[in-house]
C-alpha cells in the first residue's frame, strides 16, 4: 500500500526537526545561575625612606672669626612614611668620632662639632635607648617630613687648614 506524498513529507519534515522546536517555535527552559565570592586582597607594608642633605659649615676661622664664636649650620632629612606611622630618627656618632665626640678629619687632623635637635643647639641628636632623637607624629595623614639638623663646630680650634669632613648615618625607625 503505497502512502500518498503528504504524509510522507509531513512525516520527513517531523523526523527533522529538533527535539526542543514545537512546529517553528522554540521550547523555553528556565535559565539557571549559581553565585562565587571572589576575595580580593592586598597587604600595605609599613615603610618609610630617608633622604639626606649635607651640612656645610663653609669656611672656619680658628683665628679670627671663630676664636671664640662657634660657626652654625643646618643639614636635614627628608623623610616620608606609610599613613599612621610614628617614626624616629636617629644619628650614629660618625666615622670619626672618638668616644661620643663627633668629629671631622682632614688627614689626621680632627675638627669637632655637634649635632643638635633643636634651633637653641641645647639637645644633642644621637642613637639609641639613651639619646635624644626626634621622633614624628603623622597623625592620621602619613606623607613627608622635613627634619632639621641644627649643627656647630665651637669656636677656639686652631687646627691645621684643610678640607674636613666626617660621615653621619641617619636612621629612621618605624
């Protein structure tokens, strides 16, 4: 028995279509979604650096101007630090210091002088548990600071003429 042409092509024309087509419609599926937390992180390290400036004296006059007078100068530091740090600087005695005396040399010649915090040269800046240091307070903005070494070679040393210098270290702590 032969079957008339429609219904073979009604019956090819099923078998081809897709399992989730409905005649020329789509079948809709409800849509799906599941959730991850993604942890972000970063760990801000506690620092700060420090940069230096020299103190030069110029020129010392051990037989006229500084006979008596003591010659003055600044040097400074520039230091800047992580927001919320409290840090502190320190200065180690020099290269060529004897004892706790700080001293420059030309050759081996020695030229003493001081360091100090403060601008009246009172407070003798050092390092360590038993000397006076500065310390900064930031407060809550962090950022940078200008420190000032107020400096003094004393006035009466008649020593050979010459280039002096001497190293200083300064450390800040945080």
């Amino acid at each position: 028995m032969k079957k008339p042409l429609f219904v073979l092509l009604a019956l090819l024309s099923a078998s081809t279509v897709p399992p989730d087509v409905v005649g020329a419609r789509p079948v809709m599926t409800a849509q799906g979604s599941a959730t991850a937390t993604l942890t972000v992180h970063a760990h801000v390290v506690r620092n700060c650096t420090i940069t230096a400036t020299p103190v030069d004296f110029g020129n010392y006059d051990p037989l006229v101007a500084n006979a008596v007078q003591p010659l003055d100068a600044t040097g400074g530091m520039a230091i800047t630090c992580t927001k919320g740090i409290n840090p502190t600087v320190e200065l180690d005695d020099g290269a060529n210091a004897q004892g706790a005396v700080r001293r420059m040399s030309s050759g081996t010649s020695f030229l003493t002088y001081e360091l100090y915090l403060d601008v009246g040269r009172t407070i003798v800046w050092g390092a360590g548990a038993d000397a006076a240091a500065l310390t900064l307070n930031p407060g809550t903005i962090g950022g940078s600071y200008n420190a000032v070494a107020f400096a003094r070679v004393p006035g009466g040393q008649n020593v050979a003429p010459g280039d002096y210098d001497d190293t200083v270290t300064a450390t800040v702590i945080f």
